[in-house]
C-alpha cells in the first residue's frame, strides 16, 4: 500500500552493486503526483544509476520500490508491460533510432501498443511535435538534427503515450544556454499542460533550480537531502554546500592504499624501494 | 623496487584462463537463452498483442537475401568454374575428363555452395548485425525499447533470425543453380559437351538427398550466423572501439562455427 495516496513513486533502502562495488547504499525516495523532482549529485554519486532503477533496467540488491502503487517485484510480465506503457523516457543523447525518421521514432510506441490506424497516428504524431516544437520536422533522420532538437524529438517520443511519469537523463547536457532554458520551459509545461510527474538527473545547477519543486542531493551512493529549492540552497550540510559552490572534494588518501591500487597487489614496506 | 612474483604470474595466467572459459561458456548459453526466446516471442507475441513484424522480416530478407545476390553469383560462379577446371585438369590424367560432371555436381550441391554463401553472409549480414546491436547498445536505443515496452529480442533479434533461416536456403539454391552453369558453360567450352547433356547428367547423378544435404547445412549456417551476430553485438562495452571488436569477433566465430558445423555434418551425413 502507498506511504501516501498521492506518491507516483517509493523507493525505500535501495541497495545497489556492480560487481563487488556498492553504488547505492540505502536510497529512500518519494515522488509526489504531478511534481519535478531533481535528482543532483557529483559525477559517481549514483544518480544515474538511480534512474536506470527507477526505469527499471537494473536488478537492485536489495530494497524495494513501487512505481505508480506497484510493487515491481511482484508484477507479472503483463502487469509489468502495461507499467513500461505508462512510464516515458527522455535519454541524455535522445536514444533515437538512426534508421528511422523522427517521425516514425514518435511513432513507434502508438505502432507497438496500440490499435490506431496510420492516419491518426500521424495526426499525434503531429501534434506531439508541435508541443515539443519540431513541428514539419517527422521526415528527417535523426542525423539531420541538431542536439537540442535531438532533444525535443526524444521528449516527443517519450510523451506520445501520454505517460504519468517521465524521466529526463541530463536533459540540459552539451546544450548552449539558451537551447537548455528552452529545454527547462518545455520540462515545465509538460509538468502544467500535461500533468506528469517528472523526475530529472542533472548535474546543471541554473537548471535544477528553475525546475524542481524539490531536489534530491545525492552523494557516494547516500542521500544528503531532500527539500525544496530554497531548502537545498540554504543548506548548512558542508557536502550539500561543497556541491552548490563547486567546491572540490578535499582528497586525505592513505598512501598505501593509493600504491595497492596502483600496483594491484598488496604493498607492504620492503616492496618499496 | 616491486618486481611481481612467478607465483602471482601463474595465478593471474590462471585467472584469465578461468575468466576465458566461463565467458565463452556464458555465451554459449546466452546463444541458447536467445534461440529460446526467439522461438517464444514468435509463438506467444501474437497472443499479447507484440507480433513479430511481417514488414521487419521482409526488410531484413532483402538486406540478407536480395541485396547479396550479385556477390554470391559473382563467387559462387568462379567457385563453379574453378571446379571444372580442377576437375578436368585431374581426371585427364586418367583419361576420364568427360565423368567431371560427377564431381562438379556433388561438390557445388552438397559443399561448395553452402559454404561460400554461409562465408559471405557471415561477413557481410553478420558482421552488419552485431554492428548494428553494438551501436544500438551504446547510443541506448535498446534502453530506450526496453522502457518503451518493446522486447529488444522480439523487435530486433526475431526478424533478421527468420531473415536468414530463410534467405541462406534459398540463396544456397541460387547458388547451386549459378555454381553449375558456370561450370557447365566451363565444360561446354572446355570439352564441346552442351549445356543440355551437362544438366541431364546433373539431374541423373543428383538426388533429392544431396540437395537437401546442402539445404540443412545452409539452415543451420544461418542460425549460426544470427546467434553469433546478436551475441557479440549485444556485449558490446565501450563506444566505438567496442563496436569495431565485437563485429570483427562475430565474422571470426561465424566463420569458424561454420566451418567446424559443416565438418561435423559431412561426417555424421556420410556415415
């Protein structure tokens, strides 16, 4: 059963590995319905990691999480399949299928999964463009795009389902600035218009801070914080702070364990010279 | 000054070996696993409404079949005429160059055909295949399928499997029939017999044994080719670099798999 009625998503003690290594030590996380929630951390503080789980293209170690009230460990493959239909994703470099013009890679969820015919499929097609602002573009390959409309086509075929939840991976990474507000504005009227519930990685702090109604701090695999804007910016945590100034992470690295990794096998005093 | 010690060498060596194995051993069963899963998506998806596309198969049999038939005439022909030319040069020596029609006939059928068209479509539709998974991978468009609800095996892998069981088939028979007029219009040039007596002699020497010989082994060619393919593209790690080891690796296997298959069967066939 929900925490509360009104979450799309709950992570609660979300243990990760990869291999032998631990990435995600204990994450606890709500999504509320109809909310931005911005996921923020360091390069390797598991947020992307986090997101592949709450995709669901990860096998977790141990905890649990419920997507839209469903416990995904306990679906079948069917329950399973109509969860994917209501969830949309927008991947850091589009993930468009280079074979396909932008209109049949719009087009390929209402193919799948639904009973329309042609023209009424091209109908939405159209008109998902427009929202994304790609309007006359469906014929073109991907190729023939620019990185921010690579963007919008990706946020185009992600919403076509009409989704409850859509993830964004770094939607604003290796856009100029203002290709990326544009990208941020789209983010919010998809959130307004269309009432989804949206959970965005980024490491883009001007971005993070239009956007969010809350923001989670990820950092080495642990939460920092949850809080609003303004709570995150005011922050005293030292790490949460370190982040926000881009402060670098002062390193006290035994020299040992510095050589040990190096040389790959244990360092003991009369190995060095 | 650190010097790594022989024992620690030996285990390392040890370790890869062991890694070695249990990696190919891994796809070994990750080949089986996809075949299974092949089989699945093509009897069940129908029933849960994810159908294998009639309109992907057949894009794929063109790409498979169609656009390599101009290569495999071109190959299969000088296969045709290299035999005729062997042949008659062996057979002279005993005085016996008209029976070359025996030796031709069999060879093309039941080896050479197959072979060189496995060979071909391994290098050119199996290397295009785990390309074209690795790049998939690497760009996130298997990701981007997966959360779509689109299973990756169904969508990608059902198509070019059905593809070319089909096509490496027929394109066997078209090979046969190209590898033989070459070597029939070889003889007709060589030895004055006409294509006429050269095909009636084919027809009386061939039986419906040795073509389905040729047939069988081209069937299992081409899963050979589809399996590898999609295993290599699918471990694909890294960017490009990854993409460029997988698709030299797939043609490497396919073509040995190939080779070690079709001698297997010409053994077990003959006894």
């Amino acid at each position: 059963m929900n925490k509360h009625a009104n979450n799309v998503i709950e992570v609660e003690d979300l243990v990760t590995h990869y291999g032998d290594r631990e990435i995600l030590k204990g994450v606890t996380l709500d999504v509320h319905d109809g909310e931005i929630m911005v996921i923020m951390g360091g390069s390797g503080s598991g947020k992307s990691t986090l997101l592949r789980h709450l995709m669901a293209l990860e096998t977790k170690t141990s905890g649990t999480m419920r997507i839209l009230g469903q416990d995904i460990d306990n679906l079948t493959q069917r329950d399973f399949f109509d969860l994917r239909k209501k969830i949309g994703v927008a991947f850091q470099g589009g993930a468009l299928f280079s074979s396909m013009t932008v209109g049949e890679n719009v087009m390929l969820p209402l193919y799948e999964h639904t009973d329309l015919d042609q023209m009424t499929m091209e109908i939405m097609i159209r008109m998902k463009l427009e929202v994304v602002e790609l309007g006359g573009f469906e014929d073109l390959k991907p190729s023939e795009l620019s990185g921010g409309m690579i963007k919008r086509a990706a946020f185009a075929r992600a919403i076509v389902m009409d989704p409850k939840i859509l993830f964004c991976d770094e939607p604003s990474a290796g856009l100029d600035p203002v290709v990326a507000s544009a990208l941020d504005d789209l983010i919010l009227l998809l959130r307004d218009a269309m009432q989804m519930s949206i959970v965005v990685v980024t490491h883009e702090l001007e971005s993070a801070f239009k956007i969010a109604d809350r923001i989670t701090v990820l950092d080495k695999g642990h939460i920092l914080m949850v809080g609003t804007v303004d709570e995150v910016k005011n922050s005293t945590n030292e790490r949460v702070y370190n982040l926000l100034n881009r402060v670098p992470e002062d390193e006290n690295m035994d020299m040992d364990e510095y050589l040990q990794r190096l040389t790959g096998v244990e360092v003991k005093e009369e190995t060095i010279l | 000054m650190y010097e790594p010690s022989p024992q620690n060498a030996f285990i390392k060596f040890c370790e890869r070996v062991g890694r070695t194995t249990v990696s190919g051993v891994e796809e070994i069963g990750h080949g089986g696993v996809l075949i299974g899963e092949s089989f699945y998506w093509l009897i069940y998806g129908p029933r849960v409404k994810q159908p294998v596309r009639l309109g992907a198969i057949f894009q794929q049999m063109m790409e498979v079949g169609i656009h390599a038939m101009p290569i495999i005439a071109l190959l299969v022909a000088s296969i045709g005429a290299m035999l005729a030319i062997q042949g008659i040069h062996t057979l002279r020596i005993f005085g016996a160059e008209s029976r070359v029609t025996i030796g031709i006939a069999f060879s093309v059928v039941r080896e050479f055909a197959p072979l060189i068209i496995g060979i071909v479509i391994a290098g050119r539709s199996g290397s295009a295949l785990a390309a074209r998974i690795g790049t998939m991978k690497i760009n996130q468009e298997i990701d981007a399928l997966k959360v779509m609800g689109v299973n990756p095996v169904r969508f990608l892998v059902v198509p070019s499997l059905i593809a070319m069981v089909i096509m490496v088939p027929m394109l066997t028979i078209f090979g046969d029939i190209v590898g033989l007029v070459a070597a029939g219009l070889y003889v007709n040039a060589d030895l004055g017999i006409s294509m006429a007596a050269f095909f009636h002699d084919v027809v009386d020497i061939l039986t419906i044994d040795d073509i389905m010989h040729g047939l069988t082994k081209s069937f299992l060619f081409a899963i050979l080719i589809a399996v590898i393919g999609v295993v290599n593209g699918a471990g694909v790690e890294g960017g490009a670099d990854g993409v460029g080891k997988a698709t030299t690796r797939s043609v490497v296997q396919a073509i040995s798999a190939i080779v070690m298959t079709d001698m297997v069967f010409a053994f077990v066939a003959t006894r």
